[in-house]
C-alpha cells in the first residue's frame, strides 16, 4: 500500500515537533549581573548540565567519586563579592560526608562526582543548588552565587 505523500509530509513534520523538546536550550542558572562577574573572573571555567562552573586548578588521579563513596574535603567558600562565610583548610580534620546522600547542598553532591582525589577546583554554584532563595542566615543572603575553592583529599569507595 502506498501512502499519500502529503500525509506521509504531515508524519515527518509532527514526528519533527515532537523532538522539538528535547533540543531546547538550557536555561542559564545565574542572575544577569552574577554572570557578567562570572564571565569576567573564570573565562575559562566548564559549565555542567545543571549551570555549576568550575576551574580545575590542580588535576588529580583515579576515579571521580560515586554517590556512597566517603569523601574527605578541604574548602573555603566565598559570596560573588568575595566575603568568606566558611572554610575548613585543615586537611587532618577534613570535612568527611558520603556523597549523594543529601548532607551537603545539591552542587557540592553533584560536582563531587565529577572530581577525582587529589583535585583542587574553584567551584561556581548557583542558588537554585546552594541555599536558593531562603540563604542561610547570617552569613549567605538569599538567592546567592557560591564560589568554592575546594580539593578532594581523598575518596573511600562504598562496598
């Protein structure tokens, strides 16, 4: 049977709006003025799926960590404007929780698993990953960009 070329056209064309969706582009994550001052201090930074820049400052080796693996991480985390609101340098007494699980905020889960042991990044997280728009009196104000230098010190795999 053969079928009519202007039917088989209108297939094609619905077939085609269907996949429309999945070519959307992404949504950018970080305010206007957020991104200017991003584009200016880490040209070079990567951007994920999920809007989180980053720069790897130093490499490191082996596998990226898993969601489950203990993870040991040293950091300092900065606002946009440069204001420290926390740090743990201290790599004897690092900062240990398991990945994926919800401890930390949602870019740290996700960015942890994109960096191997012994990496060092500057890490650019929006809010919508952070602490959104309730922040986290009184030191990070509502809807903030985070900045993160941080540096996987070392990864224990879950069985």
């Amino acid at each position: 049977m053969r079928i009519p070329r202007p039917l088989c056209l209108s297939a094609l064309f619905f077939a085609a709006l269907l996949a429309l969706p999945s070519v959307q582009a992404q949504r950018e994550r970080l305010p206007y003025d957020d991104l200017l001052i991003v584009e200016q201090r880490w040209p070079n930074a990567k951007k994920t799926a999920t809007g989180i820049r980053y720069v790897v400052d130093q490499p490191g080796h082996g596998l990226p960590a898993n969601a489950g693996d203990l993870v040991s991480v040293i950091y300092e985390g900065t606002l946009l404007n440069g204001t420290r609101f926390d740090r743990n340098m201290n790599r004897d007494h690092a900062f240990r929780f398991r990945v994926g699980r919800g401890i930390v905020i949602q870019g740290w889960d996700q960015i942890l698993q994109r960096m191997t042991e012994g990496e060092r990044c500057t890490v650019i997280i929006p809010s919508e990953l952070a602490y959104g728009s309730k922040g986290e009196a009184p030191n990070i104000p509502r809807d903030a960009t985070l900045v993160f230098t941080m540096e996987l010190v070392k990864i224990e795999r879950e069985n």
